[in-house]
C-alpha cells in the first residue's frame, strides 16, 4: 500500500485525536493522606519542640554575650556566629533575631523569651548552659529543660499540655532526651536527629496516640 | 484503533494526487475541530476543590479530611474553529471551545459522596496566525489567541439534599501556539504545540480548507 505524506500525517492525527477522544474523561483520584498523624504532629512541632530549641539558643546566646556586652564589636560577631545575618537588634538587655523570636533581660536574671513580644515566657539560666522553663498558660502548661553540649541542643526533660484553638487536647511527653545541631552563622536544622517523643491527641475527633522517634533527621512514628 | 487506522484512508496504489509537487494553493476559509492534550482548565485548576471543607487548617480538621478522598474527572477541551485567510501568511480565526471538570468527595468508610462541584467552560477566542511555512502539502504557523471564558459552576452538598444555585463567571482566557504544523490540501490534519485556557501541551484535529 503506498502512503502519501498527508495519509500519513492525517493517520498520526487522528490516532492523536481518537487518543484524546477516548481519554475525554481523565480521572484522577485525589487521596487524603492514610495517616494524618504526620501532619498533625508537625503542626505541634513548630510550637512546641522547635520553639524550644529556638528559646534555648537564644538564651545560650544572651548568657555568654553577658560576659562580653561592653564590647560591641565582640557582642556584634557572637551573635552573627549564633544567627548570622538575622539579628535584628543586640543591646545590653533586649535582643530580636528573625526567626528565633526575641528576649528580655530580666531584673532576678532570668530571661523572658518569645516568638514575639506578645507572648514572653521565663526562662531560667541554672548554670553550665543549662536551662529550664515552666510555664502555665491559659490554654496549658509547658515545662522543659535543656542544655548545649558539644555543639548541639539537648531537651533532657520535657513535658507539654495544652488545648489548640480548634479544641484539641494536645500532650507531648519525652522518651528518651532529644537533641538536634546548635545554630552556626544562622543555620539550624529543622528536625532533631536523636531521642523520643510520646504524643497524644484528644478530642473533636482528633483521638490517637503515638510515639515519634527521631534519627538522623529522620522521623519514624509508631503506634503500641 | 487499530482498526479505525486501518480503515480510514483505503489505499489506491495507482493514485497520483492532482497538483503534487505544484504550487501553493490559496483556499480562503478553514473550518477545524481538534482536542487538546492536557486541558487548559484543567492545568490551570478548576473551581472545583472540596477541601475548603476542612478550613481552617488544625489537628481537627487534618483527622478529618483524611477520612475522606477526592475524585476529579475532566471531559478535555474540545475546540471548532472558523478560520479567515487574508493571505497566504496571515489568517483570523474565530473558535469556540468547551472544557467541563467535576470533583467529588468521598467518604473513605462507605464510598458516600458528600459533595460534588462541576466546572464548565465555554470559550470563545478570536486568533491570530501566522503561517512561517507555506508549501503545497505542509504549513507551519504560530498564532495568538484572545477571548473569554464563560464558567458555569455548580456545587451541590449532596447529603443535606442541597444544591447551590448555579454561579456564572467571565473570565479572561488566552492561548499561545509557538508552532504549529499541518499536512493537506483541502482536507488536512494539524498538530500544535503550546499554552493556554484551550490546552497545555498539544493539540490535534482535523480541517477542510475551502474557497
């Protein structure tokens, strides 16, 4: 059989436009995820864990800067070495960084921590970069103690309770100490790369509980 | 298919088409039909997410939604067009195309819809082309095209027995065609390439060139 050009061509097309006709109606399922443990509990890790992390290199930071706040210049290159570019404003009592939050220097000594401004909540400097907080709040309670050792953030106690705004009963207690890298020139890992959590939500639908382990960055969760 | 193939052009190996290897014949009107291969709409998104229903964002609503799963189906985007020769390189086109979407949601335990939402478009675009290649068999062209979209969107929560009424919309719509290729004399085929509310991607049809 001898083809033209344009009977091949047109063959080529309409193979195309059939193609097209018969897949006219493209489905495309579109899953929620399986387990929203997940989910969930990275919304919880940002205001928990992570925020202590933060609070803890701030306050690791405001306690050596003591030692050296008549010298601006040294102050300016301490703080650049914690949070590199992202210091906000350094003075003798007071201290903004972006993306860490801000603290206060208070008259006993203790430091008064926060995202912001809005909400500062006492953090104790107890010696040999250790530190502990416990606060009560009206949606619940959060205390933990931590400490910098070789160079990395260790949450050796922890324990958390609170309501969220949708009416979720949240509680977060420690395993085993969790620890992640101490913040250099302004980089910090998000997720820690050791120790253990038990997490329990409850209410408005919302019940599970289970335990996330943490490694190398790496967050395995577990259900008993 | 395979079949449709095999059947649509019998073969006559003794016929010499008249006029091949001649020169370019003017025709100064086309009428085309042709599918697009992703759907405009479709790439774009349509009006058509459920997910609103698990708003605002909380450990609640993340437990919620993932009681439930979401189905999406698009009919593709079909296109007629008249088009007008000025000369051999410049043309106008006046096309009218149709895109519908529907999504569903399903709840996981029993497969009940909860919610459904169609999406339908009807478009009219004026176009430009450009024809760069003009031989006997084969031109190559890129065009431009400018119009609206008329969206009818429809919403209906299917559990209270409640249906929305049906909401209208006029929206801007475009389409860009870098390049275009089609093989023919009067009756030919074309194949395209490019962006826009008709399709992302490729589009294909059929036309008839006529005086």
């Amino acid at each position: 059989m001898k083809l033209s050009v344009t009977r091949i061509f047109l063959r080529a097309v309409l193979t195309a436009f059939v193609a097209s006709l018969c897949g006219c109606t493209i489905y495309s399922d579109e899953m929620y995820p399986e387990d929203p443990a997940a989910d969930a509990f990275r919304s919880v890790y940002s205001e928990t864990v992570d925020r202590f992390f933060r609070m803890t290199e701030l306050c690791d930071f405001f306690s050596a800067y003591q030692e050296i706040k008549s010298d601006a210049d040294a102050g300016l290159a301490l703080a650049e070495s914690y949070f590199g570019d992202n210091v906000y404003y350094l003075v003798y009592d007071r201290l903004s960084v972006t993306g860490w939050g801000v603290l206060g220097l208070s008259d006993d000594g203790s430091f008064l921590v926060g995202d912001s401004a809005v909400e500062l909540w006492p953090v104790i400097p107890v010696g040999d970069r250790t530190y502990v907080s416990d606060i009560v709040t009206a949606s619940g309670s959060h205390s933990f103690r931590s400490s910098v050792r070789d160079g990395k953030v260790v949450l050796e106690a922890l324990s958390v309770e609170y309501v969220a705004a949708d009416g979720v009963k949240v509680s977060l207690e420690l395993i085993s100490p969790v620890s992640r890298d101490m913040c250099s020139c302004g980089q910090a890992p998000l997720w820690p790369d050791a120790g253990a959590l038990e997490v329990m939500f409850s209410g408005q639908g919302a019940d599970d509980f289970f335990t996330v382990r943490f490694e190398d960055g790496a967050r395995y969760m577990e259900r008993q | 298919m395979a079949v449709f193939l095999a059947g649509s052009f019998p073969s006559r190996a003794s016929e010499r088409p008249e006029g091949r290897g001649g020169d370019f014949s003017f025709r100064r009107y086309e009428i085309s039909v042709g599918g697009g291969v992703y759907p405009g709409r479709a790439a774009f998104g349509y009006n058509t997410y459920s997910g609103y229903l698990f708003y605002p964002v909380g450990i609640g609503n993340i437990y919620e939604a993932s009681r439930y799963y979401e189905k999406e189906r698009t009919s593709g985007s079909w296109t007629a067009a008249f088009t007008f020769n000025f000369t051999k390189v410049m043309a106008l086109g006046a096309s009218l195309s149709y895109e519908g979407g529907w999504s569903g949601l399903y709840r996981r335990s029993d497969g009940t819809k909860v919610t459904g939402c169609a999406d339908n478009y009807i478009s009219p675009m004026l176009t430009l082309r450009v024809s760069w290649l003009n031989r006997p068999l084969v031109r190559m062209y890129s065009s431009v095209g400018g119009g609206v979209a008329v969206n009818l969107t429809r919403e209906a929560t299917l559990e209270e027995g409640r249906r929305l009424p049906v909401e209208s919309d006029v929206t801007f719509s475009f389409q860009v065609t870098p390049i275009g290729i089609s093989v023919g004399r009067k009756l030919f085929g074309f194949a395209e390439a490019g962006i826009g509310h008709q399709y992302v991607g490729g589009f294909f049809g059929i036309g008839y060139r006529f005086n």
